[in-house]
C-alpha cells in the first residue's frame, strides 16, 4: 500500500513539473493562425544578396510594412536551376510591434529575370506583443528583377506569450 502511493505520488509529481515546464501550455501562450501577403521592391545589392521592401497586411499585425534580405547560399542539389538562400524578413505593425522570421528557400527561375521562391520560416524575434514569440510556417512567392518588384504570401502558426 505505502508503495502504490509513493509510485502514485510520483506520477503526480512529473506530471506537475512536465506541465509546468511546457512552453505551449495555454497558462504561458496564446498560439494562432498567421497569414499575410506582402509586394514591394526587390533589388539585387549584391551578387548573391538581395533586398526587399514593401507593404502588406497580415493576421495579427494588420497593415504594415516588410524589410528582408535574402543571401543566396548556393546552387540547390534537388532542383534544377534552383539557388538555395536563407531569407530574413522583419514585419513591422502600425503601431510598431515588430517579428521577424528567417526561411530556408528555394528560388526557381520561370521567366528571364523571374524567379519562383518557396520555403519553411521560424520566427526569429519580435517587440512589443511579439517579444519572445515562437512560431513557423510556410512562404511563397515570386521576384521579377526586371521590373524590381516582389510578391509574397506567408502562412503558419505563432505563439504569443501572453501579458
């Protein structure tokens, strides 16, 4: 008997300290759906950098504004002609809140001085209501260096730690 409520004990015991310990419990985070698409201009700064302004709305920023680089980091090995690059891109909202999310993309030419790029991001950082948030998801969009203009679309999940 005594050790059926010791064993009984500690389950309980881990099971408190497993609960406490979860970043995702809904005590700590609030976690919802992000989408937003964003268009501006793209140029090329270097020969294997490229930046990106612009605007656009998304869930939970609302309208606001988009700064990115992207660093070509070489040929991709699954895809012809694709270049693999690691982007960055910081959201900002009206009223200042920023998050910032890095993707590991594929870029494909479709058109001479067009390109197709998708990936998967992760949230990088953040202020304001997004400092210390978490998150992933998935990006896709398209860049046409002879006219200098982008567009994207952005999809996935965050959590908020909440106040």
């Amino acid at each position: 008997m005594i050790s059926r409520r010791l064993s009984i004990g500690a389950v309980l015991g881990l099971l408190v300290l497993a609960l406490s310990a979860s970043p995702a419990s809904g005590a700590e985070t609030t976690q919802v759906p992000i989408q937003g698409t964003y268009s501006g201009t793209a140029v090329f700064a270097t020969a294997n950098t490229v930046t990106f302004q612009g605007t656009g709305v998304s869930s939970h920023l609302g309208l606001g504004t988009n700064q990115g680089i992207a660093i070509i980091t070489g040929p991709d090995s699954t895809i012809p002609g694709g270049l693999d690059n690691t982007n960055t891109e910081t959201f900002t909202a009206a009223n200042g809140d920023t998050i910032t999310v890095t993707s590991q993309d594929v870029a494909v030419p479709v058109a001479p001085g067009v390109t197709h790029g998708t990936g998967t991001w992760k949230v990088t950082s953040g202020t304001g209501r997004f400092l210390r948030a978490t998150g992933n998801g998935t990006l896709s969009g398209q860049a046409d260096f002879s006219r200098g203009t982008f567009e994207f679309e952005l999809a996935g999940t965050i959590c908020i730690p909440n106040s």
